[in-house]
C-alpha cells in the first residue's frame, strides 16, 4: 500500500511538491470520490482520476512493448538515441519501469519491462534457462554443418562456450535461433563465429511472452 501523493509523483503525474497541493485542492479521485488527503492509503486496483486519466493503482506492472529499431533499451535517452520510453508515454506506469532483456539498438521487437526487481532478475538470471526466439537474417548461406554447431556450442570472441541451442533453417539465409542466456551481443556473436553476419535480427518470444500479442508500436499489460 502505497499514499495517494507518493504514488502520483512515483509515476510522475505530478511532482513530490504538486501531489499533496492537488489533492489538498480536490482535483484527485480515487474510486470517483475526491480524496483531499494526501496520505491516503492506496490499495492495490483502486482506480485514481487526475485530468480525466484513470489509473488502476498497481503494485506491480509487467508490460511488453514492440520496440522499433534506433530506439534504445536504456531507461535514458542516450546521444542521439531515444530510449524506448519515448515510445509508450501514454503508458501511465512508464516511469516505473526496467527492461528485462535489453535489445540493440539496429534490432527491432519484443522488450519485457517491470518495475519487480524479482521478476526481472528470474528472467534475465542465465540459472533459469529461460528461451528467447529470434528470427535472424543472415548475410551469407547457412549450412547443415553451422547449424549443428549452433545448436550443440560455439565458442565467441571472448572465449565463452555457448550452451545448447535451438536452431530452424527457414530460408538459405534465414534461421529460428532459440537461446536461453543473453551474453553481450550473442545471436551476432554466434553467428560471426560460424563465419556468417546477421543482418537484421528480429526477437519473437521471450519465455512466454510472444509477439502475436502486439503490434507494431504497440505496449500491452501482461499477467505474470
Ligand atoms: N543478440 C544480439 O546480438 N542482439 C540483441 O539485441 C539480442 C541478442
């Protein structure tokens, strides 16, 4: 349980300063009754109206989001990037969240995020074997002999060992890679070190979270 100001300004609504004065003013609803005290005690699915928005009050938010390629997984802007926030403001619970899961910048598709640090680290922990699927565009032909070595290890740049892999050959230069860690760059590590190139790189599904769910630009509340 969370107070009526604390959480507005949590999710930047308002700021630490405003949130306490508009709720002192009458401008807060919670369950379409004016609270004038900021000290209210939220409980978890009660619904807040502020300047005709409502929000369901959430203790925890898990959301999948349709990335674009040349947006960042970072939670800041960065150079000239953009962060991926930029691409849900009309998320309301957008300033609680962390990806789980980053994805390159040059790589489109499906971001995890959440604001349950737990959550997130059972995800991203390469202890838990969870799948992520990527479609990957290869610059060259791939043959039997890379994919099985995908599929049983590779060794990358740095010298770490991959761990088995699921590999589906579509097209000459198209596979189905299906991975459960998430090392710096992997998929185009993998495939440089069977001497193909990716050149574009699309991820389906991570664990059980799938893109059929989204469209493009899209943001969506998922269940856990
Ligand atoms: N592997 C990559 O090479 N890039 C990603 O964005 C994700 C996995």
């Amino acid at each position: 349980m969370q107070r009526l100001d604390k959480y507005l300004a949590n999710l930047w609504l308002l700021s630490r300063r405003e949130a306490p004065l508009m709720c002192k003013k009458g401008a807060v609803l919670v369950n379409w009754e004016i609270i004038k005290k900021a000290d209210y005690k939220l409980q978890w699915w009660e619904i807040i109206s502020l300047d005709w928005k409502e929000i369901k009050v959430l203790e925890q938010v898990y959301c999948i989001l349709y990335k674009s390629a040349w947006y960042i997984s970072s939670d800041e802007d960065e150079f000239w990037y953009l962060s991926y926030k930029k691409q849900m403001l009309d998320c309301p619970y957008v300033n609680l969240l962390h990806v789980a899961w980053r994805l390159d910048v040059d790589t489109e598709w499906l971001l995890l995020l959440s604001n349950d640090g737990q959550f997130i680290h059972q995800v991203i922990s390469p202890k838990r074997d969870k799948e992520k699927e990527y479609e990957v565009w290869l610059e060259k032909e791939i043959n039997e002999d890379s994919c099985l070595e995908l599929e049983h290890w590779v060794i990358l740049d740095d010298w770490y060992n991959t761990k088995p892999a699921k590999v589906e050959k579509i097209e000459d230069k198209k596979i189905l890679l299906t991975i459960t860690e998430g090392k710096y760059h992997q998929v185009k590590r993998m495939l440089e070190s069977v001497h193909n190139k990716v050149v574009y790189l699309k991820r389906l599904r991570i664990w059980d979270w799938n893109l059929d769910w989204i469209n493009p630009w899209e943001w969506k509340l998922v269940e856990v």
